[in-house]
C-alpha cells in the first residue's frame, strides 16, 4: 500500500470527517519545527526526514525518516511548536512501516472521533 493509496481508502471510508491529510512534497516546514523541537542530541537529528500527513484535528505530524536500523521507519510526532524542552518531548510514536502506521491513524480516529 502506497502512502496516496492508504490515504484514499481513508476518504471513501471516512469522506470529511477524517481529519488526516497528505502534505505537499516536499514539505520542509514540519521538519524544521520537527528539528528545533528534537534539539541536536537526539537519535533522529541529522537523519533525512520527511513530513508526509498532519492531522487537522491537532498538532499531530506523520514522518517518514530514511534509512534502516532501528530509527528508519514512520513517526508520528505530536510537535509543541516550542523549542528543544527535553527528552521526553516531543511525544512520538515509532512505526517501522507504513502498514503499522496506518492502523495506528485509523484505530485512533475511530476511538476519538466515532
């Protein structure tokens, strides 16, 4: 399943009350938040990362970052907009594919907003 794909199926099921979309590619905005919230001592800082979906509903950002190991995969980060404030913010959830991704978007909307 494709990334469009996943977000396509979401539509025809859930039309305009599902509250993720797609960004533009690239997206830098959200990574460079995504950076000053990370601070450089972060496992993730110098990774390439992508912002691929936000959640319209809250500060809710889906990243792709490149490469294997156990960092590669999709996160999805809830940004504060503040700068670096720890190491336990920002809150984050990793993925390590986009199937596993998906149902963590899916499952979650469903128990917030149906």
């Amino acid at each position: 399943m494709t990334m469009e794909e996943m977000f396509q199926s979401f539509a025809e099921k859930y039309g305009d009350e599902f509250h993720w979309h797609l960004l533009p590619s690239p997206d830098t905005g959200f990574v460079s938040q995504l950076r000053r919230e990370l601070g450089g001592a972060h496992p993730l800082s110098g990774r390439n990362i992508q912002a691929v979906a936000k959640c319209d509903a809250r500060d809710d950002v889906l990243f792709f970052v490149d490469g294997g190991g156990a960092e590669g995969g999709y996160y999805i980060f809830h940004l504060t907009y503040a700068p670096y404030s720890g190491d336990r913010f920002p809150r984050h959830i990793h993925f390590p594919e986009l199937r596993a991704a998906a149902e963590f978007i899916e499952q979650d909307f469903i128990q917030e907003y149906l």
